[in-house]
C-alpha cells in the first residue's frame, strides 16, 4: 500500500539565505508512467553549489520556475515500475540522478535514467554522479593522457578525491589542493604525489619552483586565485579544466584588472575549457559502469563525510556543512529514517 502523500523538500522563493528560501511540503502521490518506475530514495548526495545557484536564479541554462523542487541524486529501491518497464523490478537497488528529484522521499523517474548497483549505500553516490564528471571531464574534457602532471583543486571533496583516483590510475602525476594537514595527509592514502595545504603553503611558489615546466592539466572546481593560480602555471599544451567556481558562489562576482587571458594562453598553445556534466550526457553510462565496477573490485577509495546528516529536515544543515568546506568526501542525508 503506497501512502496517499509524501514530503519532499523545495525552493519558494529566490534569494540569499538558503534556510529561508525553502520548506517542505507534502505533495500527492503518482504512479508510474508506462516506462518509468517509483523509487523510494534512501540516500540524497548534496549538491550545495547547485542548491545555492537555484535559489539565486543563477543556474543559465535552465528556467527555474516557483516553486521548484531540490536535489540530484539518489540511491534507493524500486517500489513500482510502469507497464513497459521489463529491466527493472520491485525491489531492485538502483541510482538515479535527475535535478528536482533527491530531496524527497520518494521520486518518479524514467528507467532509462536509472542506474543499477548492488545495496543502495551511501557511497554510491560519490560514483553517480559526482565521479561521473570528474572522469568524464578529466577524459573527455582535459583529455588526458598518461605520464602527465595533474592538479586537482578541492582535492579531498567528495569530487576532488575520485579526480585525483582517475588521474593517478591512468599513469599521471597528480598534484592536490587542501585546506589542512589532515586532509592532505588523506591525499596521501589515496596515492595522491604532491598533495599542498593552501592555507600554509604558497601554492604559485611551489608550482614554479617544483612543477617549472608546468601543469599539463589543471582540474578547478574553486575558482578565484585558484584559478588564476592554475593559469599562470599551465604547461605548453596545458589544458585547464573549469568544474564549477566555489569561490564566488552566494557573493558578488569578482571584478579583476588583469591581462586578458589569452596573454597566458597563446605562447603556450594552451586553453580553458569549461564542463558541466549535462552536456556529456552520451558518456555517462560508460564512466558509471567504470566507476561502480572499479569500486566493486576495491580498486577505488570512496570517501563519505562521516558528518550525520538524516532527514529532510537536515538538507539546510547539510548543505551549509558542504559551503563552508569543512567536509571530507561525499556529503550524504539518510532520508529513510527506519533504516
């Protein structure tokens, strides 16, 4: 028996504070479309970046209608599938990521959005999707190759340590930002060469004086001086990989007096690239059947934020934890609170 309503966690109105912006609602139940199925989600990945952009209208590439419904991915069972539905069945463990469907309780998704794994555990969603565009933007994006030297920004976040994985597996150098001891220390465990405390080390200086030919691949998911950072020591053929700019979310862009930035770009033959994982979409299937399956072999450290977070109630909370980079790894909310 399927209850008549449940609750799910949206976005009311636009503006700065993230709390206030949002509530949550009970909405009505629905059936399955003749090719979709109803997920009951167990685990929501949390997004903050993207939680913070929608409630400032900020996302360009899609009209953000209110009210409008939160979060990305899931991991959860199958509690009803639609007439035509023959790969699926009740009961199956499955993934899914679709933006409006992670902070509720249960969510409608076609099943071809859906992804299958064994148990719907936390640390699937580090996999799917947020290992998914660290692969694919390293591979597709950055391309790269092997015997190169790679830096990773945010490198101990729930994207950063799957990117710094990749890049080391596939026969690379890889450089790591952080911001403490602790967490550069956990680079290290994940075979991380080089891994740098911004908050102690100077990272321009030790880029040219260690790294004087250069960085082949800069992965910036930070931006500012990051950014500007990674720019002035891109190698020839460089290759610097825009993932997002956490440094001015929820502020006032920064205005900079600089060279253009071909000024650093031309002599080198190098390039900025900017990524965002919905304009890959051919390649997810691949890089997620890689991922699990690295994952399933051991071969793959997935780290998830032991910070608990249960509850739609928690979303404000969680999301708050993951701007102020506190955490290490995936933060994930336990919405099933009988588990």
């Amino acid at each position: 028996m399927f209850p008549k309503t449940y609750r799910k966690f949206i976005l009311t109105r636009f503006g700065e504070d993230f709390r206030a912006c949002t509530q949550i609602v009970d909405t009505p139940w629905q059936d399955p479309g003749d090719n979709d199925v109803v997920v009951k989600n167990i685990y929501a990945g949390v997004n903050g970046i993207y939680d913070y952009n929608m409630m400032r209208n900020a996302v360009d590439y899609i009209k953000i209608d209110i009210p409008a419904d939160l979060g990305i991915e899931v991991v959860g069972r199958i509690v009803a599938v639609g007439r035509n539905v023959t790969k699926y069945k009740e009961g199956d463990a499955v993934a899914a990521w679709k933006v409006g469907n992670g902070y509720r309780d249960y969510q409608v998704i076609s099943q071809n959005r859906l992804y299958s794994i064994r148990e719907p555990s936390p640390e699937i969603l580090t996999l799917i999707p947020t290992g998914v565009s660290g692969m694919i933007g390293l591979e597709r994006v950055g391309e790269m190759k092997t015997s190169e030297t790679i830096a990773v920004s945010a490198a101990a976040g729930g994207l950063g340590h799957i990117v710094v994985q990749v890049a080391k597996q596939a026969g690379n150098h890889v450089i790591g930002l952080a911001g403490s001891d602790e967490k550069c220390a956990l680079l290290r465990q994940l075979g991380c060469d080089r891994p740098i405390n911004y908050h102690t080390e100077d990272v321009d200086q030790v880029l040219k004086t260690e790294y004087p030919n250069g960085i082949d691949i800069a992965y910036d998911s930070v931006g500012g001086i990051t950014f500007d950072t990674f720019l002035n020591n891109l190698a020839v053929k460089g290759r610097l990989v825009i993932s997002g700019y956490t440094s001015e979310v929820g502020k006032p862009l920064q205005s900079v007096t600089a060279p253009r930035p071909w000024t650093k770009l031309y002599f080198k033959s190098a390039s900025i690239r900017g990524f965002i994982n919905p304009h890959f979409q051919e390649f997810w299937p691949d890089a997620a059947e890689r991922l699990l399956s690295a994952y399933y072999a051991n071969t793959l450290t997935v780290l998830i934020d032991p910070t608990p977070f249960v509850g739609l109630e928690a979303v404000p909370d969680a999301v708050a934890y993951l701007m102020s980079g506190r955490n290490r790894g995936k933060v994930v909310i336990k919405l099933d609170q009988t588990l």
